[in-house]
C-alpha cells in the first residue's frame, strides 16, 4: 500500500514543504530514498488518527536538512 493510501486509511493529514532554492547534493539516491520511506513508515506507523504528518526539505550549511 501506497504512504498517501495508508495515510487516507488513518485520515492523516500530510504536508511537503521544500525550499524552492535547495541546492543539488551528491549522494546515493537510494541511500536517500529508503532513509526517507524509513522515516515516513515510522511517521505513518506512530501518527495518531486523524494526526498531521509534515515532511520538510530546505538547505543547511553546505547540505540540505530534510525533516
């Protein structure tokens, strides 16, 4: 099942937020990508129903900060 699916399923309200100027960094894409499916299992997985989750990416020293 899909995040927005499970979150539909828990009526969790979900926001993405990015910097419209975040720099491109070097990294492993699917270093990145299981990181952020982790942290959006735990999100999905511990958010109250009818919760809020909110996923923010903007720049940070000389990287980006995603919460």
């Amino acid at each position: 099942m899909s995040f927005k699916a499970r979150a539909q399923v828990k009526e969790i309200a979900m926001e993405l937020a990015i910097d419209q100027d975040l720099r491109c960094i070097y990294c492993d894409p699917e270093l990145i990508r299981g990181l952020v499916a982790n942290l959006l299992n735990n999100a999905l997985k511990f958010t109250p129903r009818k919760g809020q989750i909110q996923i923010l990416a903007e720049n940070a020293n000389q990287g980006i900060r995603i919460d």
